[in-house]
C-alpha cells in the first residue's frame, strides 16, 4: 500500500468515524430503546478509532526530542 493511498484509507475512516458519531447521537436524542444497535454501533466506532491510530503512527513518525 503506498503512502497516498493510506492516506486516502485514513481520511475514509476519519469520515465513517465521524457519521458513526452522528448516527449514535442521533439515536440517542431520539430515545432509541435499542441499547444493542447503539452498542454495535460504539463497537464500530472504537474499531475505526484503532485503525485510524494504526495509520496515523505509521504515517506520522515519532519526534525524537
């Protein structure tokens, strides 16, 4: 996988990251009893939130200070 596409890979995760928020929000504000939905939902999230860690590591290198 190049660099351009990794980043192309992260930002789509960014984007699925952030309508997941949403949907969970949305869900919630509109008193949905379907706390398994919500779950798989924030299961998704933090799933997403790995990924994005991993490729962010990868393509930010650490600072030596």
């Amino acid at each position: 996988m190049t660099e351009e596409e990794m980043r192309k890979r992260l930002e789509a995760l960014r984007l699925e990251h952030r309508d997941l928020d949403a949907a969970i929000d949305a869900l919630t504000n509109a008193g949905v009893r379907d706390q398994l939905q919500i779950a798989r939902l924030k299961k998704r999230k933090l799933l997403l939130r790995d990924q994005i860690a991993i490729l962010e590591d990868y393509l930010i290198p650490d600072i030596i200070a």
